[in-house]
C-alpha cells in the first residue's frame, strides 16, 4: 500500500454512496463521469455499478469542444451507454467527432447548452432579427424554437437540456418539440441563415 491519495474509483465510490443517500434511493437511471481524466480510473467502478444493478446506464460528459476527440476515442474504447456533450447551431464541432462515433456505436447523445451559456448566450445574438419566412413550415415562430429544433432535429442527437429558467421559458422551449423536424435539407438552409448573421 502506497502513502498517496486513494485513487479515483475509491472516491467515487463514496461520492455515489453520497449521493444515494441524498436521492433517498438505491439506485439511479444514469451514472456520468464528468471530468474527462477521471473516465479511466473510473469506468472500472461504473461497469460494476451497472452489472450490480444500482445504475441502469453509465456515461461521460464534456462540455469542452478541445476534449471531443479525447470523447470519441473513450467512446470507441469502453462500452458506454450515454455521451453529454456541447452542441448547437453556433457550436457544431460534435458533428465532426463525436457524432459519427455515437451513431457507430450506438451511444445516446445528450445535449448540453444548446442555446448557448457557459461562454455565452447564442440566443442573446438574436435580439433584433427577423426568423425567415419559412421557420413557420416547421413550426417554429420563435428563435429560441428555432435554435432548440435544429439540435434535436440532428439524428444523432436523443434529447437536450436548454436550462430553462423561467416557467415562460420551458413552455417556449418544449414548442420546440412540436411540428415537423428539419431534415437534411432544411438544416442546411437554417445554418446558412445563423452563419451569415453570426
């Protein structure tokens, strides 16, 4: 036994023990690794956790576009069941990395900050422009719809968490979920209209 810190799957064991405690349950739906160099050290503890039944599925979060090609070769190396990456129309580096990877190995794709938040609001940069016309073709008649539609309408992608903070604001964003979803073709022209306002 070395005099050294323990290592990292002894303190995620009693950070998880921690937090069954404070959930009052057993066990929990999905258990992420937040910090991309503790997914190593950790995984080992997590596959565990899952085969004993006190997790359903095990995952990895970023929200650093630098650390998506470290993402993707975790990926690609253990059988993960969730990614939670960054993702939107302001920010598509995951469609290069991670994507593809996820789709390949079927992992599900969370999106984190879609419309923006750690380094800014994207939905801030609308505030005086006019939607085009055709937004309303897929049922979008607000920005922050419009925004919120194009990263659920990737088919990567199983869900995103915008961080409404308002009531108005989640009513707002769940209309995105209404109507048709863009398809290939109509992505392309909603990237067109962001990248020439950007």
């Amino acid at each position: 036994m070395g005099g050294g810190p323990p290592p990292d799957n002894v303190y995620g064991q009693a950070s998880f023990e921690r937090s069954l405690m404070r959930l009052q349950t057993d066990q929990v739906d999905l258990l992420y690794a937040h910090f991309i160099p503790s997914v190593e050290p950790l995984i080992p503890l997590m596959q565990q956790l899952k085969q004993a039944g006190k997790t359903r599925y095990i995952g990895i979060t970023t929200f650093m576009p630098q650390q998506h090609e470290q993402l993707a070769e975790l990926m690609r190396k253990h059988p993960i069941d969730f990614v939670q990456v960054d993702y939107s129309i302001a920010n598509r580096d995951a469609e290069k990395t991670v994507f593809p990877v996820a789709v390949e190995r079927k992992i599900a794709v969370v999106v984190d900050v879609p419309l923006g938040g750690r380094f800014g609001s994207i939905l801030g940069r609308t505030q005086g422009r006019t939607l085009p016309p055709w937004a309303a073709d897929i049922g979008v008649g607000s920005w922050s719809q419009f925004l919120l539609k194009y990263v659920i309408s990737h088919p990567a992608v199983t869900c995103t968490i915008p961080g409404s903070t308002r009531l108005e604001h989640l009513v707002e964003n769940q209309l995105a979920g209404h109507g048709p979803l863009p398809d290939a073709s109509m992505r392309k022209r909603m990237e067109a209209v962001w990248d020439s306002n950007a």
